[in-house]
C-alpha cells in the first residue's frame, strides 16, 4: 500500500519534476525515502535559501516550477527570502516544507511555527495536506497556479503523519497544456491606432518579456515594426542586443543617457513591464503616452499609468499587432540618430588600463569571454547598475539579475542552476564581496554536483553600494567597511580552484583559463569604485539635472 509521501512523490513525477533542492528534516523521513525510490533526484543544499534561490531560477529559465524541500519551523522561514524572490521576481516555484504530526502533538509545541500562515503573504497559494486522498488534485492545483500568470511560488505543507500514513492508490491528475488567449481585437485596433500616429515612437522590453514563452514573438514585432527599444533591467535579451535597434538599458530611473530617448519619445510601448522592477521610466503628466501589452493587465502606479492596454499572451499577441503596422510606420526610426551617441556614452573608457580595473572595463572584459549564449548571474551590488547599463545581451536570459527583491545572496545559487541546465554554456557568476560570503556555503555543493562554473568576486572590502549611497546623500564614510578571507584559499578549502586578478590586463586570461579548465574556479578582482561618483553621479548631474538615484 502506498503511503502520503509516496503520493506525493508520483504526484511531482506526474508533474515532471526531475529535482528537488533543499535541506531535510526529521520530518521529512518518509518523503526523502519516497524519493529515493523514484525517478527525481534530491540535491541537497547548505542552506535552505540557496535552495528557493535554485528552484527558483529553475522556474525562471523553463517556465516550469522548481521545486524545494524542507523541514518545519526553522528550515522553512529559511525558505522566505527565497519565496519573496520568486514572488517578486514572477517565478514559478513549489515549496514543500515538513510538519510535526496534526493528529496526535507527542511534542507540544516545540519547533512549530505556523508556517502556512507566515507563508501567506510570500506565495501565491499556501496550503497544509490534511488528508492523503487530496494530495494528487493539491499538486496539480499548485503547480497550475504556480505556472499561471502572474508565475510565482506556492508553499505545500506536509505534516509527517499525513506523509507516514497508509493510503489507496490515488490515479494522479493528468497534465494538459493550457494556451493563454490573445489580446481582444478592439485592443489591438486601438494599440495599432496609437502606433500609426506616433511621431516618435519606442519599445522597452520589461521582466515578463523575459519568460520562456515569449521571446519569438517578440522578435518578430521589433524586426517587423522597426522600431528602436530600450529594456528594463530583467528585460536585458529579449530582443537581441545586437540588433541595430537597441537603444541601452534603463539600469537608473532617470536622468542616464537611455533616457534621452524615453524623454524625447511620444509613444512607448511597454512590453512585459512588470512594477515590481525599479522604475526603468517615470510617468508624468506631460510624458509620452504608454501602450502596456503584457500576460496580465498593468498595476496602476505613481510612475506607471498607461492610456492603453493590449492584454493577452504577449508574442502572439504582438504577431496580430505587427500585422496591422508593419510597413505603415512611417515614423517608425525617429529616434534611431540617438542611438550611437547613447551606446558611445557607455562605453566611453571601457578599456582603460588602470589598476583595480573600473566596473566598466570589469564589464567589457567579461563581455570578452562570455559567448553570445554565455549567462552570467549577477548578485546584488554596485556593479549591478553597470553591468545591467553597460553589458550587450545577445540571447533572452543570459543575464540573470534580481530587479525585484534585489536580494543579496542569490547570485550564486542562480547561477549553479543555470550552470545545472545548461552544461554546454558557459555560466559565471557576479558577486561582490558582501552577498558572494551571503551563501558561500554553496560551493561545496557546486563541487559536490561537478558543475562548471565561474564565479567573479568584485572586492572592495565593502558594502559598496550601500556607501556610493551614502557618498552622494552627503553622510561621512562610516561603518560600511569589513575584511575578507584570502578567496584564494577559502576556494581552495572547498576543493574548488582559485585566482587573484593582479594587473590590469589580467582578467581576460585570468577568466579564459578558469572556463577552459573547468569545475568551479573562483577568480577574485580587485575594483575601483570611484567611477561611481564620477560617472554615475557627477557626469550624469552635469548633463541633466538633478542627481541620479541608485537602483535600490
Ligand atoms: C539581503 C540583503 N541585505 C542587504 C541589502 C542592501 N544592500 C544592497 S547592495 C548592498 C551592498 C552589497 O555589497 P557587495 O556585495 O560587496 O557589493 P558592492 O556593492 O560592494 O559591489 C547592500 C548591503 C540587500 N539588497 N539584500
Ligand atoms: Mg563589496
């Protein structure tokens, strides 16, 4: 007879589950030996943040929940940075957390936290298992509501006498794929109306843009309208950066060189923006109108208020638009002169020779040895702003970057996933040197998994972001400041490789040689923040006034 967790088990096999991450507790018994007698592997991970990080950038690049595992109480609030990133971030992910008993409470209260009820604001649905009979109709619901736009996590509480009880052989729900309906006529009229009547018109590329599902479709519209974009941070590859009509990326609000575009524009059509990015572009009373065409309709905001909405599955959504526009635009490059004195801009100095390197020649160097279909996977930092402004994406989702929770600490755990489900490319991840120690604990498990991957610590033995801030609010530098383990060694102890960067031009060979060698190869970099100031503050103020703002 089979018992919960083995209901459970066929029910995430039914769903194609192949891995789950995480960290097992007492109360997780039964469902790790369930698991041990199916066909999906259970990765253990060193904490279980890294895990929701891991399964949720496994969400991310396929489209398809990732999944994790955890005990009760102090195991599962351990899952709750990484479920507001999911949520944040519109990834599809399923939590699966352990429980004392609910039938019979042989130990009082010790280790229980309600967990459902911590969860409810950080999921899209949190659920306790109270009976074996609902377990195949829980998951399927939870992974068709994790998956459906808006993406996001879903937290399933197993209590272990549910998980250890015998049980009749349950069928499991079959899966059947659901198509998400096109946009309405009488919207995309109007959009095409919008359009036709545009003097200056441009696209920005936002974070849904990015989902699996839609990048084709949008390809076609930016090819057959012609139309110059610009992406959001999360929007960075949707469209190929290569192409002649990239105009940058909004990595600041406002005020950066992009930005003379989106002033100048009349029109923008905003594919996939999602307000839970920083704001790539600020609404005002007298800025160009705004045509929102995404999965789900537009989040009504200060900055945010768009006069039309194109609402439905956004690539062949943008397929009925691009047939009502294309060759009757007219207008359609008004603002392509701009582009080249834009991307000049930055890269302006990209190659200078000094010593630490500048982020921007960090970012050039880089962009050297990653392929077109290389993925970096960025931590939260200073250097964030710059690679998101400055770094050309070529291929949807090769940059990973949290512009939603903007957490440290997951740089490296996305990355590994990445490196997981794309052992051909090659993966590098980017952390300073304050959320790299975040979840460091992780390159055991990125050796312990044989991954291959690069990962880039940019050390100034500071919270550096936190300190530009505070530079240009004008406060003393103060209390921002800490030392580091030699990261040499500290590689080295975990069995991975490990470099020093010492020269300026030794990045490139420092990075060729970690990638041609393989495993996992830590390479440390010293940098020079003071172009923080000097372009990010004082280049950008004396162009337009005022200051630029950080990005978090
Ligand atoms: C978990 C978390 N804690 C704090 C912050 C606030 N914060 C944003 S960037 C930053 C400093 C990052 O330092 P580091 O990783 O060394 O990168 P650097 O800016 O120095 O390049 C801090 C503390 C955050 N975003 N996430
Ligand atoms: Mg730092």
């Amino acid at each position: 007879m089979p018992k919960g967790s083995d209901l459970m088990v066929a029910a995430l096999e039914n769903e194609g589950v192949d891995r789950i991450f995480g960290v097992p507790g007492e109360e997780n018994l039964d469902m790790v030996e369930s698991l041990r007698n199916s066909s999906i592997k259970l990765v253990l991970t060193r904490h279980e943040q890294s895990a929701a990080f891991m399964a949720a950038t496994y969400g991310r690049l396929t489209g398809k929940p990732g999944v994790c595992l955890t005990t009760l109480g102090p195991g599962a609030l351990n899952l709750t940075t990484g479920a507001a990133y999911a949520l944040l971030g519109a990834m599809p992910m399923v939590m699966i957390t352990g429980q004392k008993g609910i039938m019979k409470s042989r130990q009082a209260g010790f280790q229980i936290v309600d967990v459902v009820t911590a969860f409810k604001p950080l999921t899209k649905m949190a659920r306790q298992i109270v009976s074996t009979a609902t377990i195949p109709t829980l998951v399927r619901d939870a992974f068709r509501i994790a998956m459906e736009e808006r993406p996001g996590p879903v937290l399933l509480e197993l209590p272990e006498d549910i998980a250890g009880e015998e049980a009749e052989a349950i069928a499991m729900v079959p899966v059947h794929p659901i198509e998400i309906p096109v946009a309405h006529r009488a919207s995309l009229d109007r959009a095409a109306d919008m359009i036709m009547k545009a003097k200056r018109p441009l696209i920005m590329l936002g974070a849904a843009a990015s989902r699996p599902r839609s990048t084709a479709g949008i390809n076609g519209f930016v090819r057959r309208t012609k139309i110059p974009f610009f992406t959001t941070q999360m929007g960075k590859g949707t469209a190929a950066g290569g192409s002649n009509l990239y105009m940058g990326t909004a990595a600041l609000s406002e005020r950066d060189y992009v930005h003379e575009a989106v002033d100048r524009a009349d029109l923008i059509i905003a594919v996939g923006h999602d307000t839970i990015e920083k704001p790539p572009f600020i609404m005002g009373p007298k800025g160009p109108q705004v045509i929102h065409v995404s999965y789900t309709p537009a989040t009504v905001e200060q900055v945010y208020f768009p006069q039309c909405e194109v609402v439905g599955d956004v690539g062949p959504s943008l397929e009925l638009l691009a047939d009502r526009i294309e060759s009757r635009l007219p207008n359609a490059g008004a603002l392509l002169p701009l582009r080249e004195g834009i991307l000049r801009s930055i890269s302006d100095r990209n190659t200078e020779n000094r010593f630490p390197p500048t982020p921007q020649r960090i970012v050039h160097d880089v962009r050297q040895v990653i392929p077109e279909d290389g993925i970096i996977a960025l931590d939260n930092g200073m250097y964030k702003i710059w690679f998101a402004r400055n770094y050309r994406t070529y291929v949807a989702n090769t940059v990973l970057l949290d512009n939603a929770l903007a957490t440290m600490g997951a740089g490296l755990p996305s990355a590994m996933m990445a490196a997981i489900l794309y052992p051909q490319r090659r993966v590098m991840a980017v952390c300073g040197d304050g959320g790299f120690m975040m979840n460091s604990q992780e390159m055991e498990t990125a050796v312990r998994l044989k991954l291959n991957l690069v990962i880039l610590i940019l050390e100034d033995s500071a919270y550096g972001m936190i300190r530009w801030k505070q530079a240009v609010d004008e406060f003393p530098d103060f209390g921002l400041t800490f030392g580091n383990p030699d990261f040499v060694k500290y590689a080295e102890s975990y069995g991975a490789k490990g470099s020093r960067v010492t020269a300026a031009d030794g990045l490139i060979p420092t990075l060729e040689a970690a990638f041609k060698g393989g495993g996992v190869h830590l390479v440390v970099v010293p940098v020079d923040y003071s172009e923080n100031i000097r372009v990010l503050v004082d280049e950008l103020r004396a162009k337009v006034k005022p200051v630029a703002e950080p990005a978090e």
